[in-house]
C-alpha cells in the first residue's frame, strides 16, 4: 500500500476515534458548575470544542491537505473519512434512527471539507470561507455562552481561529504583493 494511503487511513483512524470519543462526551456533558477539578473543565472544553461543526470541518481539510493529490481523490478521501468518524461517533453513541441522513449529511460535509483543504494548497484565499463557519458557530452557540467558562473558553478559540485564519491571509496577500513588486 502507498505511504499516502497508509498516512490517510492512519489518520482517518485516529482523528476519527478522538473526535468521536470527545463528541460523545460532549453530547453527554452533565451539568458543570463552578467547582469543577481543573482537568475536568480541559476534558469539557475539548469535547464542546472537538463536537462542533467548525472543528469538525477543519479536521476534514488536513486529509486533502496533506494526502490528496488532486481534487478527485480529496472528494474520495472526504467520503471514506466522514464515514469513518461519523461511524465511530455512532459507535460510541449509539446508532440513532435516522443514522442515514446523518451519513449523508456527514459524507457531504467531509467532500466539502477535504476539497476545501485539497484546494487550499494552490490558493490560501480558500480558506476565507472558513470564517462564516466560525461566525455560524458563534451564533449556533448564542450569547448565553459567553457566561460560563467553558462556554468563554470555546468562543475565544473561535475567534482566534478567525484573527489567525484574517492574519494569515493578509501575511499570505503581502508576500504575494512584494513577490510581484520585485
């Protein structure tokens, strides 16, 4: 089997196990209250972060990103990877009555989001398109979010997402002006 090939399922493998095993942590989160153990709140914050549909959308572009070597075979990676996390997230959740839409649903996602990353290697700007998902998931979560820890600590890695995706790209604009101006 190719290096590529064994790197993508490597991949596919574990990121999937760890976003399923955190999402389904998330989707069974107690209610936490102010005296949580410090380790506690980190393993909160990852599961609320790790559950959401931006984490999840980024996690799905690093396959295109880094194995695919064309825009047909990110659109394959895509599929067999959002099958494989969404089928470990049923695993550990269980499987739910309309589990098809959400293989559906998840195999769309996971096409779009290892093309985004397969086509973020000829063009940074691509990228852009990261930030209506992040201001999506900062409206998805509400202002009632914004008033507990967790809650704070998701939001502010949202909108760093957004200024280091912003500084990125302006970095990315300058390089190219300077590169033409010489």
């Amino acid at each position: 089997m190719d290096k590529k090939f064994k790197g993508f399922i490597l991949y596919s493998l574990i990121t999937g196990i760890i976003m399923a095993g955190f999402s389904v942590g998330s989707d069974d989160l107690p209610y936490v209250g102010a005296d949580i153990p410090f380790f506690y709140s980190v393993y909160v914050y990852l599961a609320v972060t790790i559950n959401s549909l931006a984490f999840w959308f980024i996690l799905s572009m690093v396959p295109g990103f880094i194995h695919a070597t064309n825009l047909k075979e990110s659109i394959l990676f895509g599929g067999i990877f959002a099958v494989a996390a969404i089928t470990f997230y049923f695993m550990f959740g269980g499987f739910p009555n309309n589990a098809i839409i959400w293989y559906g649903i998840s195999t769309l996602g996971g096409t779009i989001g290892v093309a985004t990353g397969y086509l973020a290697k000829r063009n940074k700007y691509i990228l852009l398109l990261l930030i209506p998902g992040f201001f999506l998931q900062l409206l998805r979560n509400g202002t009632n979010s914004w008033n507990y820890a967790i809650g704070i600590a998701h939001n502010l890695t949202i909108c760093v997402a957004i200024l280091f995706i912003s500084i990125y790209i302006i970095l990315v604009r300058e390089k190219k002006r300077n590169v033409e101006e010489n």
